[in-house]
C-alpha cells in the first residue's frame, strides 16, 4: 500500500522530532528526508507549528500503523535471534523441559 505524501510527511517529522527533538528539527530536514517538495509540506499543514500539532495529535489509523510496524520489527527481531540461537544450538541439542 502506498504512503500518501501526508502521512510521509508526518511519518518523516515523528521520526525526526523524537530522535532530535522539535525544536532542533527545521522543514528543510523534514523536506529532505520525506522526499517532498516545500510546497507539498505548506499544502498540507501550512507551518512548522501545524506539523508539531499534527505530530502531538496522532490519528488512530497512524497509531495502529505504527503499533503494527513495532511488532513487525520485534517478531523479525525475535526471529532472528532464535535463528542465531538456533545455529549455536545445533551442535549440542538440549531441551530442559519445562522448569518449575
């Protein structure tokens, strides 16, 4: 599914705001990393103050959105930590069975 340039925009600036903070981050850096023209930025939230509301404010597509891509980025996480686990296991196989 395709990002619409909005919700890039407002994807990029959270991004940005959390990692360095509103005050330090300036429309030219949102522009630049969302990939956007300056006008397409003023079009949709017309400042700099309207994107930090519209940052502060989150809808609830854009929560779920981002609830569901941070337990896409934990399961790949855990994934990948059982298939290390699992390669360095695989010469000495062991099962404790369940502990109590």
């Amino acid at each position: 599914m395709a990002v619409n340039v909005r919700e890039r925009i407002l994807d990029t600036a959270t991004q940005l705001f959390y990692r360095d903070g509103i005050h330090r981050v300036g429309i030219d850096l949102v522009i630049a990393e969302s990939g956007v023209a300056k006008m397409s930025l003023y079009r949709h939230f017309g400042s700099k103050e309207k994107l930090a509301v519209a940052f502060s404010r989150p809808d609830q597509h854009r929560v779920v959105h981002l609830a569901q891509e941070t337990s896409f980025l934990r399961a790949r996480s855990a994934l990948s930590q059982f298939s290390i686990h699992s390669a360095n296991g695989s010469k000495r196989r062991r099962f404790g069975g369940a502990r109590s």
